[in-house]
C-alpha cells in the first residue's frame, strides 16, 4: 500500500489522493516514486478508462516540491514519470483530471497542467513561485503554460510567481471550470462519469491526435499525418458498437477494444 498517497477504484475511474496534509501535500522523492508505480498501474489496467488527481485536507491541492525535505539533504531522484510520476508521462493514452480544492503552487501547479482537464474549486490558487525560493518551475510549468495560454500572460505569472485564483485561471484558459468550496472532486467525478459515456478507443485516440497534432505547425500537415491510434480506432468493436447502438435507440455497450 503506498504511504504518501491513497488509491480509490469507482467501476473505471481511479482516484488518487495525495495523501501528506500536514505538508500541503508536497511531495518528495520517496511520493514520486510512489506516485508513478500508481500511474503505472493505471496506464496497464485496460479495466481502468480515467483517473482523477486531488489532494487531501481542505487547503491544498499540493504545494509542490517538499523544499524542507530538500533542505534537510533529502534525494531529489526522480521516476521517468517526472513530478509525482505524471510530469514526464508523455505517452499517457487515458484521460486524467485535476481535481483542485486548494492552493496548487510550484510543482502542485506543473502537476494539475499535466493533466487534461483541471476542475478547480473557487477558493483554489495557482502559482509559479520558484523565483522567490531561487529555482525554477522545471516540471513543466515553464513550457506548459506559455502553451496553454497567452505567452505574455504566462510570464506574468512566471516572471512574478503571483498567485492567480480559479476564476482568474479559468478566464485566462488553464482552468477547466470552476466550482464551488467543497465541490472540486464531486464535480470531477461527474465529468469523469461524461468521459465513460464515451468510447474509450475514441477518447484514447482523440488525447494522440491533439498531442501528436500540436507538434506539427502547419494544419494541413497535422491533418493529413498518419496516427496509428486511428487505425487502432478503425479496427476496433467500439467503432461497431457506436453506430449500432445509435442506430438501435440503445447505449453503446463500450469495450475499450
């Protein structure tokens, strides 16, 4: 069982909560590895379509890199996985959400932009802080961001390490949808539950036509590239079942195959 963080399976969600409260769930060398034997194991599971990621305790989401562990000559190793066994992971096929119900600094933040969707409860907060503390945001953030949002925008966050809050991070692009105190991994819940609805070969080859796309500055060329997962798609019973079950007034019956 891991110590730093708790497993929940739901029918074909995971949840995974990072589970270190008296710390703001920072993390350290010993939860990454944790962490990425967990994603993992959620990567291999064909049983297993989505993950949610959430942190335990009202106040945070996880406040990043653990700096006392650091400062206490603690390993900074890390898992190929990257930051909490997610940052690295760019050949994830199924879909993870960010459930934020609370702050979500340095690495917290890399952590929640690594992931798909980022559901974030009004009082969550997000921030690059590492220029204050004399490092940088090297999970991701300074990559990630300037690619989600306006680049100007994202060096204001970056170049200050200001904190920006949920309905700003929503306006701004980063943020998903912004729910109520309380709510964040309710409402991930449900938009997990929006994602099953969904051909899992379908969703899986939608996340490498996007990633695999964006690599490509021309559209044109993007469009007419060669995926592999599409003729998986092609090939599989979901691309059967879907028009059936249209055709027949029922739900599909998925297989993810």
């Amino acid at each position: 069982m891991p110590e730093y963080h708790r497993v929940e399976r739901d029918g074909h969600v995971m949840v995974v909560t990072l589970d270190r409260p008296e710390r703001m769930n920072a993390l350290h060398s010993p939860a990454h590895f944790e962490l990425d034997r967990t994603f993992n194991e959620f990567e291999s599971d064909p049983s297993l379509w989505v993950a949610i990621l959430t942190g335990a305790g009202e106040r945070a989401f996880s406040a990043g890199n653990d700096l006392k562990f650091q400062a206490e000559g603690g390993t900074r190793e890390r898992p190929p996985g990257g930051f909490g066994g997610l940052t690295e992971r760019f050949d994830r096929g199924k879909p993870v959400i960010a459930a934020v119900n609370g702050v979500a600094m340095g690495g917290g933040f890399e952590l929640a932009l690594a992931c798909d969707v980022v559901i974030a409860a009004e009082n969550a907060r997000f921030a690059l802080p590492e220029p204050r503390v004399g490092l940088a945001a090297l999970a991701g953030g300074l990559h990630r961001l300037p690619r989600m949002i306006p680049p100007k925008h994202a060096m204001g966050m970056i170049l200050t390490g200001r904190h920006v809050p949920a309905a700003e991070g929503h306006d701004l692009g980063f943020v998903t949808r912004v729910v109520p105190e309380g709510e964040a991994l309710s409402a991930a819940r449900e938009f997990a539950g929006q994602i099953l609805e969904c051909s899992p070969v379908s969703i899986r080859t939608s996340m490498d036509v996007v990633r695999r796309g964006l690599e490509y500055a021309d559209l044109r060329t993007a469009m007419r590239m060669q995926y592999d997962s599409v003729t998986t798609l092609r090939n599989s019973e979901d691309i059967v079942e879907g028009p059936r079950a249209f055709a027949q007034k029922r739900r599909p019956n998925w297989t993810g195959r």
